[in-house]
C-alpha cells in the first residue's frame, strides 16, 4: 500500500496523525507520553486546523514548536 492509499507509515504530512505515531516521536524527543497526549488532544479538538482554518501540513514540525517552547512558557 502506498502514502496515498490511507496507510499510516508516521511522517509528518500525514493529517491527522496517528496518535501512536505522535508518541512515538515526543519520547524521541525527550518528551512525556502525557505531553503527547495534550498536544494529540489540542489539535484533534481543532480538527488539524491552524488559527486561520487552514489545514496543518506538517505536524511533526508543530510537534517540535510545541516540545520545545514547553519549558520556556
């Protein structure tokens, strides 16, 4: 089966995300399974959309944004 055809092979263009894939990458980051879940959680709620309803293209790299400004808030 190819990226095309529903599979779920965890790269970042794929919206939504499987959620397992989303945990995988936040412990590969030196992240918590609990901060997966509210990023999971937060963009699920917001069906994958940024502030202006477009749909996310990548969300790894708001993955990263999200892990990295954890601490600094």
């Amino acid at each position: 089966m190819n990226r095309n055809e529903g599979s779920t092979t965890g790269f970042g263009d794929e919206i939504p995300p499987d959620e397992t894939h989303v945990r995988v990458y936040f412990l590969q980051q030196g992240a918590t399974k609990k901060e997966a879940a509210a990023f999971y959680c937060y963009y699920r709620d917001r069906l994958w959309k940024n502030s202006r309803g477009e749909t996310l293209k990548n969300w790894k790299r708001l993955a990263w944004t999200w892990i990295w400004y954890r601490d600094k808030l």
